[in-house]
C-alpha cells in the first residue's frame, strides 16, 4: 500500500480532471456601494440574488436597478428593570424594599449592641 501512494501528496492535489464536467450556468450581478465602489459577483441562475451585498469598505451596495428594502424593525430590548417589572408591581417592589431595610437596620442595631 505505501508503494502506491509514494510520491503523492494525499489530500492536498485532485487526480481528477475537468473534462466531461459541466459547471452550473452562471450570471454576474452589477451592485454599487454608496462610496462609489461596483462590486460584480458571479451566481448561478437559479440562485436566489440579495438585494444587498456588504462592500469590502464596510456599506451595504445595493443591486443595480433596486429599491433599498425597509429595514426590519428592531426588537426592545428588555433590560432586568423590565424583566423585574413582569414580575412585580411598583407598590410590591416598596413593600419589598421596606421590609429589606427594616432587616439591614435591625442588623445595624444587633452589631452596635454586641460590640
């Protein structure tokens, strides 16, 4: 078995050739970057096409001859006082508080006495 392998180099070449070998039918698709830049990019036809292809600069090109799509709108996003404020009411969340620091207090006092 290593005889007849030597002198190949195992997966980094193909031993396969191109011929009787059909490739996909490709189009090329023209998009223009706000900077200025034009971006052509192959597909294959039946490929569904973007709207929007990010530029190497960083902006979104849009594809010649197309309207710039809404954006999708964006979600709230919930932060712990939210989350909190699902569970509990502001009259709830008072008592709580209250109750908490008649606790802290009759620690303060228990400490001072000990001490």
């Amino acid at each position: 078995m290593s005889e007849a392998l030597r002198g190949t180099r195992l997966g980094a070449t193909s031993l396969e050739n191109d011929r009787d070998v059909e490739f996909a039918p490709r189009m090329t698709v023209t998009y223009n970057c706000p900077a200025g830049h034009v971006i052509n990019m192959p597909f294959a036809v039946e490929a569904e096409v973007p709207v929007e292809w990010e530029c190497h600069c960083g902006e979104m090109a849009l594809l010649v001859d197309a309207v710039k799509p809404e954006p999708k709108p964006v979600k709230h996003v919930r932060t712990h006082w939210d989350m909190l404020l699902e569970r509990r009411t502001i009259a709830d969340l008072e008592e709580l508080l209250e109750e908490r620091l008649a606790l802290l207090e009759a620690d303060d006092d228990a400490g001072l006495r000990s001490a």
